[in-house]
C-alpha cells in the first residue's frame, strides 16, 4: 500500500516541488549530470535527484550517501514524491496558489530554496582540498609539539589494598594479570589495565602530578584519584603524535563552512538597510537573563593540529561500569 504523506505536509512544499518539475520538463533538461527519470505524474516528471532529495530531507540518508534505485528505500521515497506531486496538482487545480496566506508561505519557501542554493555554491567553491590542506597545515606550523605516555593501571578502592598489590608486583606479578584479577575500573581491567596513548592534559589532575616525571618501565603509585588507589606502570613516553589529515578533515570542513557563511552574511548585512520594527525584548527583573546570542549557532573554533588525546578508558570514572571515552 503506497504511504501517504504527513498531514503536517507544507502546501509551499508541494506547489514548489511541481513548479520546479515543470520548469525542468519545459527546458528538457536534467537537474543533475547523469539524472534519470524515474516516473511520471500526469506527465510531469520526477528524476532520481527528487527522490534522493527527499529522502535527505527525511533523514533515510546523509547528503551525498548513494540511494540504489533499485532498492525498498527508494521505492519507498519514491512513493512519497508521487504523493507531493498529486497533491501539489490538485492545490494547482483548486487554484489554492491563488490564497495570500499560501502565496505568502510560497515565497516565503521560495526564499529559503534560493538561500541555500546560494550558500551551497558558496560553500563548494570555498571548501576544498586546497583549502582544507592549507588550514591543516596552517594549523600543524603553529602546534606546540608535546609528549605523550602509554601506561597501564590498576585501580582499588582502599589504600591498603593497593599498597599490598605494589608488594605483589615489586616481586615479579605481571602487571597485566594483577589488573585483570584486581582492578576495579571496568573500562581498563578486561585489557589488563592498558589505558593506551595519552596526554596528561587529558588526565586528571592526580594523574598529571604523579606521572609527570616517571620514565618508561617505571610502576608509579599508588596515589588516590577520582576512581580510586591507583598504580600505574609506564610504558612508553614518545613525541606527542599529530593527528593526521583525514582525522582532522571533518572538524576543518566544519569550520571552513561556517566561517564562509558568516563571511556572507556579515557582507550581505553591511550592504543591505535592515530595520528592525518590533521592540527589544524587556528584562524583567528576577528572571533567567538569555544571553544575546542564544538561538545562534556557536562559532566553532579553529581544528586543533594537537587536540588532547584521551586513553582508551576514562581514567576519573567511578569504580562502576561505564562507557568508554572513545
């Protein structure tokens, strides 16, 4: 049974999307290189794109994911578009595009579609390879080199008990098996204790004090942390290891888009009177205050070339079974 659309479905949507199809039929022209047509309503015609932008609108899929045509998914979408397309002719029909309210909603739809075309093709010619390589490597000249440890703990909850098990290793236990008998951190203990490659900014303060000077090879503690008595053993200390290109690729695509819409907007503003008609909002004594940027998106900072790296487990956790970090 084909579904039918939400009742919420917006009138703009639907009128939009049968404009656009019929300016595409008129020209003959397809929407997107390689488009196919993949049905027809009443001889308007809805192409592959339709049905991928649909289904990105939904949430079925993420931008530039594939759709096989082929696939339940897409027949699914597809049967959606249909729907908006019969709807949107019969609203035509009835000549509802002709009501103030839904010529409003119309433009007010229309706006909206430009707008992003607009900072799409913004957004494509400024965020590219180039340029992500160029702030990478912007970013890796001015990292501060650091250094960083791979170590293992054991962690119990009282200071005699940890004190016995320093005598235990101090005698020749494995440092692995002790961890995986004793250790009460359940992030850590099931890997005898390996809290991988990390940086003591990352750690807790405790953890930064007692393991600031130790050398590889070295069994550090006990010393009381968040979690409990903790014994570590170091193994290894090395140069703090940049993060790589594709790691930090997402964060860098992130802030290079959006410090190219700001740059936009902040242009189209300066260029163009607003005038603003309503009042500022009054503040009424003895109530929250809202900060003047609330409902904006926070400015993302600049990618980091050396962000803290958090071992494997979470080494402030209670002595109870939590997720790790990563």
């Amino acid at each position: 049974m084909k579904r039918l659309v939400p009742g919420c479905l917006l009138l703009a949507s639907v009128l939009l999307t049968l404009s656009a199809c019929n300016a595409r039929v008129g020209t003959g022209g397809k929407p997107e290189p390689g488009d196919k047509v993949v049905a027809k309503v009443g001889g308007d015609v809805i192409w592959t794109s339709d049905v991928k932008r649909e289904a990105v609108a939904q949430g079925v899929i993420t931008e530039g994911e594939p759709l096989d045509p082929a696939s339940t998914q897409f027949r699914s979408t597809l049967d959606e578009v249909i729907d908006q397309k019969l709807l949107a002719r019969e609203a035509l029909r009835m000549k509802l595009d002709k009501d103030p309210r839904a010529a409003r909603r119309i433009e007010t739809a229309r706006e909206k579609v430009l707008g992003d075309v607009l900072v799409e093709g913004r957004v494509d010619r400024a965020v590219n390879e180039t340029a992500v390589r160029t702030l990478y490597s912007e970013q890796q000249r001015l990292a501060k080199a650091g250094e960083e440890l791979r170590a293992r703990q054991i962690v119990v909850a009282t200071q005699a008990e940890a004190d016995s098990i320093r005598k235990l290793l101090v005698t020749g236990a494995s440092f692995d098996a002790v961890a995986m008998q004793k250790s009460i951190d359940q992030n850590t203990r099931f890997n005898g204790g390996d809290l991988g490659y990390f940086t003591l900014d990352a750690m807790p303060e405790a953890y930064s004090m007692a393991l600031k000077a130790a050398k590889a090879g070295e069994v550090i503690g006990p010393f009381e942390t968040p979690a409990g008595f903790t014994i570590v053993k170091i193994e290894d200390r090395r140069p703090e290891q940049p993060i790589s290109l594709d790691e930090a690729r997402p964060q860098i695509v992130r802030f290079l888009t959006y410090d190219e819409i700001r740059t936009l907007l902040a242009k189209l503003r300066a260029a163009t009177k607003v005038d603003i008609l309503v009042k500022a909002p009054v503040a009424v004594p003895g109530t929250a205050k809202e900060p003047a940027n609330a409902n904006a998106a926070p400015a993302p900072a600049p990618p980091a070339a050396n962000p803290p790296k958090s071992p494997a487990a979470t080494a402030s956790a209670k002595p109870a079974p939590a997720k790790s970090a990563h």
